[in-house]
C-alpha cells in the first residue's frame, strides 16, 4: 500500500514538472490537482492495458507504448477538465518527456 502511494506522489510530481516544461500540457491546482490527474491517467492506462495487452504499456518503450500513453494523457482532460488541460501536440510531447523521466526515475516500485 505504501509503494501505490509513493508511486502516486512520483507520478505528481513527474505531472508538475511536465506541465512547466511542456507547451500544451496544464496541471492546475496545483499537487492535488497533479494527484488527482495522476490517479485518472493510470486508471485510463489500466483500462487500455486491460483491453489491449501487455504490448501498449509504456514500459515496453515501443512506438506504440508511446502513442496509448499520448492517447491517455490526451482522453484524461475529458475526465478532469478543470485540473488538466492537453492539446495533441502537448500529448505527444508530454509522453516522451513522462518517457524520459520514467526512464530515469521509475514510477513504478519494484
């Protein structure tokens, strides 16, 4: 239970720090509204991992790991529109930012 939450903390932070770097990617409300962003994003790559396969995860590093995790980050201003705000272009940046960042600070614990 501790390491969910630790990995949500991460996830925040590593939202914030995009959402400052990356044109066309907004995180408002600061670390809550990161947090709660950060829920909404994993449980929508949950959902695409449970209906697509283990092969669209963004730990795979493929082109289409890359694309569902746009496509996640893009669907979940849908679901908190007054906490995120994304435009295509900022999806697909923020992806490979997250991808980079993840790459060195894993989200996940192990």
């Amino acid at each position: 239970m501790i390491g969910l939450i630790v990995r949500f903390i991460v996830s925040a932070l590593v939202l914030m720090a995009v959402s400052f770097i990356s044109p066309g990617f907004v995180v408002r409300g600061g670390f809550t509204g990161a947090l709660i962003a950060a829920v909404v994003i994993a449980v929508l790559g949950y959902i695409a991992e449970s209906l697509l396969g283990e092969n669209v995860s963004p730990q795979r590093r493929g082109v289409v790991g890359f694309v569902t995790a746009a496509v996640v980050i893009y669907l979940a201003q849908f679901i908190i529109p007054n906490l995120l705000s994304v435009s295509l272009l900022g999806a697909l940046i923020s992806a490979f930012i997250i991808g980079l960042i993840d790459a060195v600070v894993p989200t996940m614990v192990r």
